[in-house]
C-alpha cells in the first residue's frame, strides 16, 4: 500500500532523516563508547539503555525512508465550500448528540489525541468532498456505521503539524 503524502510532509520525513544520520546517529553511538569504556558489559545497565537507543534511532531511519519509498503525493483539490485534506472541520455526531472538532490529514499526521483525523479513515473518507450543511453517513465495518453533520469547514495548511512518531 502507498502512503500518502504531502509535499510538507516528505520535507518534513526528509529533515528528521537527516537530523537523526547527522546529530542523534552520532550522538547515540557516542553513547555506546562511553557505556562500553565502563567495564562488565553483562552488568552494564547504560551500555545496554545506549544499544537500545541507537538501534531504535536506526529503525526510525529505516521506517522514515521506507514511507518516503511507497509515497504517493497527494494535494488538497477541493473546492471553497468542501471538505478536503488540511480542513478543520466541525461535525455533529447525531446519535452521541455531541459537537465535536477535528481536522483531516494524511495518515502520517494523525493523531487521535490532537483532533487530527487521517484521510484514509472511515470519517475522513466519507467527510472528503462533502460541503457544510450535509448529513454524511459513516461506514464501519460490513453493517455497521453511524450518521454525522457537517456544521463548519475551515481552509488551513499542514504547516504545524508534526509527523507521528512510531
């Protein structure tokens, strides 16, 4: 499966690239030296913490080249009064009777906790596309799913947001 990325969001995937092979690489196997030179490694709390953080440095870098890797590129092509990628957007849940609001982003950027909802979710999905003002039904699952409104959109870009660590 391809991910989907913005132009902002592969800079963003390319200078931690970059920051974690110049500063924290170095950083983290200069640790591992400093461990080592303190004896027993067996018994050696730190040289094992300093291991640990080295070889979970190296993953991300994997991990953040492999997404560069299967990245499509994607924009926000919809219109003034649509919901699209980067929306903040306010949706009444009908059965919950609750307000809430978030706003769409690749998955890369999604975090559940912040109110950044990924595209390629069940609610960004059926959001994409549809304008204030419209019922939009949820789908989840073979049977299931749930109906919401849209009550307000608002137009912004990715410039805040960070990409979501692993």
């Amino acid at each position: 499966m391809k991910n989907q990325l913005t132009k902002q969001d592969t800079q963003k995937i390319k200078e931690e690239i970059k920051h974690r092979k110049l500063v924290v690489r170095k950083e983290a196997l200069e640790a591992v030296k400093e461990a080592r030179a303190h004896g027993d490694l067996s018994e050696n709390f730190e040289y094992h913490a300093a291991k640990k953080d080295k070889n979970r440095n190296e993953s991300r870098i994997r991990y953040l080249e492999q997404m560069l890797k299967n990245a499509v590129l994607v924009e926000d092509k919809s219109r003034e009064d649509e919901v699209g990628l980067n929306n903040i957007v306010t949706v009444y849940f009908e059965e919950d009777r609750e307000v809430e609001t978030f706003k769409l982003v690749t998955s890369i950027r999604g975090n559940s906790l912040e109110k950044r909802v990924s595209t390629e979710s069940p609610i960004g999905r059926a959001l994409l596309g549809r304008k204030e003002g419209e019922r939009v039904f949820v789908k989840i699952g073979e049977n299931g799913g749930y109906h919401l409104e849209i009550r307000g959109i608002e137009k912004t870009d990715d410039e805040g947001d960070r990409i979501r660590s692993y």
